[in-house]
C-alpha cells in the first residue's frame, strides 16, 4: 500500500499539512515501511514561509493577521492549485498521513477520493498500523 507522509526529518510523523514543502510517499508491506520517492510540492499554507522571513518583533502583529486570514479570508481556506499539485505528486497515492491538517483542505483531498489521516510519530511505526485500517 502507498502512503504519503508529511515530516521535516523523514524519520518522524512531525509536519503541519500546510507547512509541508515535500511529500515523502512510502510502500507499505509485511509491516515495514519503505521510502519510494520524495515529491517536492508548495506549501499550502502561505503563512508559513512568511514567518520564517519575520524578524521577531513583528511576530505578535504578524500572529493577529494569521488569525484574520483563518476567521475572514477565502484564500486561506480551499486553495485549489495548490490541491492540485499535491494530487498529482501523489500519482496512484491514495492515502496522507500528516501531523495537522485544516478542515478545508483536508474535505477537499477526501472529495477527490484521498484519506487523511492526522498522527503524529514515528513513520515506521505508524504506517503499519494505518494500513491496519484497510
């Protein structure tokens, strides 16, 4: 079975859905998760490139924006190109599994046929028991 992982270290479950710059997608078998390929991808949360670049004392403000973007904004809800691309770097991928993930993004990959899983731990401890589920 193929899943995508969502993680910072390739090692560990540990990546916001949003955050995520690469897919790492894994075949699963015999309880032992093997790393297939990487895909990189962009991230789907603009935000977070944009706080990386923050000097810290712009941080609080740049926090109370986040939050206006979440409560008001369309464009931090259903990004359909960035969906897109994910779907395609996923290829016959049908299964994410990623630390977080909105509710927006995460309704839209279920309505084009992608489950979604939301754990976080250690990859190959954690796939096997996904695949358990199936």
């Amino acid at each position: 079975m193929l899943i995508a992982v969502t993680s910072t270290d390739g090692i560990t479950i540990n990546q916001h859905f949003g955050h995520a710059d690469r897919l790492l997608i894994f075949e699963v078998a015999d309880g032992r998760a093997e790393l297939l390929r990487e895909c990189a991808v962009s991230p789907y949360c603009t935000w977070s490139a944009a706080i990386r670049e923050l000097p810290p004392e712009q941080f609080s403000a740049t926090v109370q924006q986040m939050r206006e973007c979440a409560d008001g904004q369309p464009e931090h809800g259903m990004r359909p190109a960035q969906l897109a691309a994910f779907a395609e770097a996923l290829g016959d991928c049908r299964v994410v599994v990623t630390a977080m993930i909105g509710e927006a993004p995460q309704e839209e990959l279920e309505r084009i046929g992608i489950e979604v899983h939301a754990v976080t731990g250690p990859i190959q401890q954690v796939l096997p028991e996904i695949v358990k589920l199936y």
